[in-house]
C-alpha cells in the first residue's frame, strides 16, 4: 500500500523506485499483487506513461489515511518521537491568501520539517474533502455554520474601502455611502454574497449593490485593478496590506461599517491526526496571531 502510494505522488514506477531504492520492477510487482488481491486495476499503464484509474484515486486516498493513522498511532504509543515529521500535506485556500501569506509560511515550516513536503490548491469553492482527499482547507467567512467538520479560527481581519491615490486625487474622496453613486466602484464576485458589498446594520448583515464599473472573480486582478485607479474596491485588510503600507492604496473611511472576516483552519475528524498536519495546523495559528498582533501595532501608530 505504501509503495503503490509512492508511484501515485510521483507519478511513475521509475521514480518510486528511485524513492525506495529498488528496482522498477520490484514495484511493479508489488503493484500487479496488490490488483491481484483486490481484483481490480489501479494504474493503467503502456510503455510511455501511466494513468490512475478512478478504482485507483478511491484506493490511494483509502490508503493513505489508514498509513497516516497507522504512523500517528506509532507517534502516540511511543510517546511522540519515533520520527520526524514526512509525508505531503494538501491544503486548500482562497487564492488570494495563496502569496505571499500561505507561501511565506509554508516555507519557514520547510526549513524547520524538511520532510514534509505540500500541495497547496488554491481557489475560492467550498472544499470537498471526500474528493479532494485535503487534510486542511483555510476558509475567510463572516460565519461559518456548524457542521461535521473541525473549524480552528486563525485570525481576524477587517474588510476595507480602498482606491488608488490617483483615483482619489482625479475623483475625490467619497464620505458618505450614497456618495459611491458617483464614483466607479468594483465587485469581487466570487464569493456567497455574489456581486455584493457587505454591510453591518441594527438588522445583521445586508448586501450593498450599484452599477458596477467591473467585477471580478480573482483577488489579484481584483487588487491590480484598484491599484491601477480603475476605481474603488472592498477587500480583507489582509490582502491589501502591503499596498497600503506602500501608499499604492488609500483606506476610504464612510458613515457606514463593514463587517469582519474571520480566518479558520477547517479539516476533518480524525481520531489519529497525522503528526505533520497536528505541527502545521500549530505553526499556522501561531504565525497568523503573530501577524494580527503586528498589524494591530502598525494600525496603533
């Protein structure tokens, strides 16, 4: 099982021989026994490449979570320092969180774990964790609702009004809510509340909609096109922060109050945790609060 795991993640006999230092074709046989034994085909192959077939993709991810269970038990019968920390964490996120956050984290948990190694897929869907076979999805919500799932919150983060200083110094600075009417405001569309901006009132959360000038679906583009002075945009603080602290984007104060994200670490339960994803999921609430702590200093001064 563990060797057939090997082939999937590297993609080819050859390789997971030279992971395991024997011959491809030891793999393949153990490979053919193992569809032997299970009386189905896991791999299709010719002699140039390989495929997974779908009987293959249900059996990896079976797998592996009976091998990550099987070597967190071994950690917890043996008091937690059998060995170091390997093996691949995949982690979904919204794209915008993707760089430099996610990156930047990920590569100070490498230098500390080098032996774990991470797919990190990025987009802004809800996380399928079944088909998915993800160990961790990071979630921006305003509220998440309950469900079978573990929801660790990480940090919090305001959303924010901003535009270019050459938007602002062209058009004005907007000061109350009915003064967007007249400027060119932008949507970032791929969320729940759709083409909408959120808004805190006595009633809870209403959504605030006009003419958008553009909407968008990707925060990065999304971010460029405030900071070209394409016009005014609502994003996370955590997104934009950098610009701000640049002068590439000017926060827009209004008679009106925006609501605030919480970040979450959701994933599912698991009576035997793999010992890599416990250490991460540690690392990230760690890093994310150090980060909040910072940005309330600078927001301070």
């Amino acid at each position: 099982m563990a060797l057939f795991c090997r082939v999937v993640e590297l993609g080819s006999f050859a390789a997971a021989a030279d992971d395991q230092g024997i011959s491809p074709a030891i793999v393949g046989r153990h490979v053919a026994d193992l569809e032997n034994l299970l009386g189905l085909r896991l791999i299709n192959r010719t002699t140039r490449a390989m495929e997974i077939t779908e009987a293959g993709q249900l059996y990896y991810q079976g797998c592996k979570e009976m091998l990550d269970q099987l070597v967190s038990l071994e950690q917890v019968v043996s008091g937690g320092s059998a060995q170091t920390p390997s093996g691949i964490i995949r982690i979904s996120a919204p794209e915008g969180l993707g760089s430099p956050h996610l990156l930047e984290l990920i590569e100070s948990f490498q230098a500390k774990y080098p032996d774990v190694l991470f797919d990190l897929s990025l987009d802004n869907d809800r996380t399928d964790f079944v088909s998915s076979n993800v160990d961790i999805a990071i979630r921006m919500a305003i509220s998440l609702e309950d469900s079978s799932l573990i929801m660790r919150k990480l940090a919090e983060t305001p959303f924010v009004l901003v535009a270019a200083p050459t938007y602002l110094r062209e058009h004005g600075t907007p000061k109350t809510l009915a003064d967007l009417s007249g400027h060119a405001c932008l949507s970032f569309g791929a969320t729940r509340l759709g083409n909408s901006w959120p808004l805190v009132t006595a009633k809870g959360i209403r959504k605030f909609s006009q003419p958008w000038r553009l909407v968008l679906n990707q925060t990065h583009t999304h971010r460029d096109a405030i900071a070209r002075g394409m016009g005014i945009g609502l994003l996370p603080r955590i997104m934009v922060e950098k610009l701000i602290g640049q002068g590439k984007l000017i926060p827009i104060e209004l008679d009106a109050e925006f609501p605030v994200l919480g970040i979450y670490a959701v994933y599912p339960s698991r009576k035997f945790q793999p010992n890599r994803v416990r250490l991460f999921l540690e690392y990230l609430q760690e890093m994310f609060c150090l980060k909040a702590a910072a940005s309330n200093v600078v927001d301070r001064k």
